[in-house]
C-alpha cells in the first residue's frame, strides 16, 4: 500500500493529533528504523553457460522503519496503531496510463512494482484495541484489530538477529492479521496463552486481494515457564488459501489449500546464556487438485536453534554473540514440483547495543550477519542440483529506536 508524499505527511500528523482529540488518558509515541547494506553472493550463468558464484545484490536500503502510538482511554481500554515504512519490499505503485497522456488530468492505474516512485512503501502493521476485564477472567484481554499472530515465536521475535522469525521466514504464518483474540496470562507467572480468529491472510493484501479466502484461521497458542530460565510452548492454527469454489462459475479452484500448522518451542536460559530451539509443521492439502503432474498434498517441517551468548558481564561493553542454524525440509513434495527442496541455514554473527536508558534498553544497536544456505539436491528437485540455488550474504544494520509520552 502506498500514498503520495502528501499524504504521508497527513498521515503522521493525524497519527500525533487524533488520540489527543480523542481525550487520551495517556499517549505515547515510539519508532524503531533500520538502515542496513545487504551484499549477497549466489550461482549465475557464465559466457559459456556454467554456473559461478557472482554477487548478485551489493545495496544501502531502509529496510523497516517503524512509527507507532500507543493511546489509553482508560484504565481497562487502550489502543496501538503502528505504521510500516520501507525501501525494499515490493508496493502497490500508482502510475500513470502512458495511453492516456493527452488528457487534462491524467488517470491513473496501478501495478505492482519493486522500488517506489516516492522512494519508500508504507503498509498498517498494527491497528487494535485492547479490553481488559471485558471478560471476567483475571489477567485476560480481549484483542480487535490489525494484530500479531500468537504463533511460535513470530508475535515476541526481536531480531536480536538480523532474519526473521523461522515461521516467517518459511512462510509459515503472517506476524500480523486482522482478527480477534484472547490472551493472558496463568497465576503465578506460570505461562501464558492465547485464542484466535483471524483473517489468514496477513497484513499485506489491499482491495480485492484482501478477500480471496473467505475461510477464518483459528490459532491456540500456550506458554509455560515451571522453573526458572526454562520455557515450553505450542501453537496450532488452522488456515486456508484461496477459495474453494470460483464466484463467477462455481467450478472447484485447484490452488486452494488447507494448513494445519504447529510449532513446539524450548527455550534455556542460564547466566549469559540463551538458547531458543523451535520445531516447525506444515502440513498442506490442495483438495481439489486432479492432476497426477501436481503435489496434491506434503507436509513441510523444520527445526531452529539459536543461541546467544551476553559478554556485557564480562567486558564490560553491551556485546553478543549469535549463531543460528535452521533446517526446512519441503522435499515431501513430489519429485516434479520446482518447490521440492531441503535446505540448511548458519547464521553467525555479534551485536553491539549502545547509548542505554534508564532501563539500561539500547536506543541503538550495530548489528553484523553473516549467512550461508544450501540445498540437499537429492533431496530437491533438480533445478536446485550442483549448488545452483546455494547462497551467501553479509547484512550490516545499524538500528535505532526512541520512546516518548506526549501527553
């Protein structure tokens, strides 16, 4: 979704204007923006054919930029609305129709594009209310809106490394969707828990591509802490793409899938410490599919472990260091389906956290990647063979943050 400079501009000033019209208790207003150099060295074809390692991608970008207001009404009602700003992502451009030029005012269309005329895309990230003591239950709150998805760890990932949220990364579910949910907390801090009913379909889609599934997601997620440094969690949900039947002919549609997705999560942490290991399940279904050329159904499945050592004890300087190793494993496939691959990921990298508040929360962070990927070919399919879709890539970012209560 994108808009004129203009209307960025309108926008941003309503997001400082309107909760204070609207007889806020309590405003807040906080950003977080990334700026980062992404080189990435890949398999191309040579003169002669043969694959060799190029760099592909060498480039500055703001890659996320993050402005959000956080309002309260009362003591039982307050509300987010965060906005998404971006360089790299692909945008809903508005062009003009070169066939139409001659027109006093010219119309019009849109296509997708890569970059933005404007310089940057801007998408809702986060738009909801918050209830608390709607529902008489202790700790429990009633959540309606554009919100995060209780699933695995993508709704309280930090990106203490640079990538995303396996379940992101993978594609496993969306960090935020339009829906409705109840979560809160069990006595004693004892865990955590969440129910939800959600669009399933993210918070990227605009106009008519936001109702191509009219099916809801239904998400249960449970967090459990019985000892000190020691967390256990599961999440379900249940999810579609697609439509089942076409509008216009009612004829089955053979793209539409059914999901059913879990996550089981461990995580350690003692002293320095902290390690995080997730397993991953996706199984799909495409019921309608007839043709025995295509993938009717697979299940994918993968595991994650990071660790992340704190040297801030040792050194006296806010240091860590980071390792992640992934495994995605999609060759359930069948052997003709180009998405039939096995992957394996190593992150290796450090963080250096400076300019500290008084909650001792860095307002800024340098933070170095280094990422390799490569696929099993007797486990993918053979486009994937020799290396040809192996990769490398070094991210460099530089993250800074800030909070402030303007009322």
């Amino acid at each position: 979704m994108l808009f004129s400079s203009i209307s960025k501009r309108k926008l941003c000033l309503a997001l400082l204007v309107l909760p204070m019209l609207a007889g806020a208790v309590e405003t807040k207003l906080s950003g977080e923006f990334w700026g980062r150099w992404i080189n990435e060295t890949a398999k191309r074809k040579d003169a002669s054919g043969n694959y060799q390692d190029k760099m592909v991608n060498n480039y500055l970008s703001l890659e996320r930029g993050y402005l959000g207001l956080e309002t309260k009404f009362s003591e039982m009602t307050k509300a987010r609305f965060t906005i998404d700003i971006f360089t790299t992502d692909k945008t809903h451009e508005y062009i003009q129709d070169s066939l139409q030029t001659a027109l006093p005012v010219e119309p019009i269309t849109s296509t997708n594009k890569s970059g933005s005329v404007d310089g940057a895309g801007l998408k809702i990230k986060y738009a909801y209310v918050d209830f608390t003591g709607l529902v008489p239950v202790p700790d429990l709150t009633l959540s309606a809106g554009m919100q995060k998805v209780y699933f695995g760890t993508i709704y309280d990932w930090n990106y203490t490394l640079i990538g995303k949220a396996p379940t992101d990364e993978y594609k496993v579910a969306n960090s935020a969707d339009l829906g409705i949910t109840l979560n809160g907390y069990l006595p004693q801090g004892f865990g955590e828990y969440a129910l939800g009913v959600y669009n399933g379909e993210g918070y990227k889609k605009v106009a008519s591509s936001l109702k191509e599934n009219t099916d809801f997601a239904y998400l249960a997620n449970l967090r459990l802490t019985p000892l000190p440094g020691i967390t256990l969690g599961g999440s379900f949900m249940s999810n579609s793409a697609g439509r089942e039947k076409t509008l216009d002919s009612d004829a089955l549609n053979a793209s539409y899938e059914k999901q059913q997705l879990l996550d089981g999560l461990v995580r350690l942490a003692y002293g320095p410490v902290d390690v995080w290991s997730e397993y991953i399940s996706k199984k799909v279904e495409y019921s309608n599919e007839t043709s025995a050329a295509k993938t009717k159904k697979f299940t994918a499945t993968g595991i994650s472990i990071i660790p992340i050592i704190s040297l801030k004890d040792y050194i006296d300087t806010d240091v860590q260091l980071i390792g992640r190793y992934d495994s995605w494993d999609e060759s359930d496939r069948i052997a003709a389906d180009k998405a039939r691959s096995k992957l394996s990921a190593m992150t290796f990298g450090a963080n250096y956290n400076f300019l500290h508040d008084e909650s001792a929360v860095p307002a800024m962070q340098l933070q170095l990647n280094y990422t390799t990927k490569s696929y099993d070919e007797d486990e993918s399919h053979s486009d994937f063979a020799a290396g040809k879709k192996d990769s490398s890539q070094i991210n460099l970012q530089l993250k800074w943050r800030f909070a402030n209560t303007l009322k």
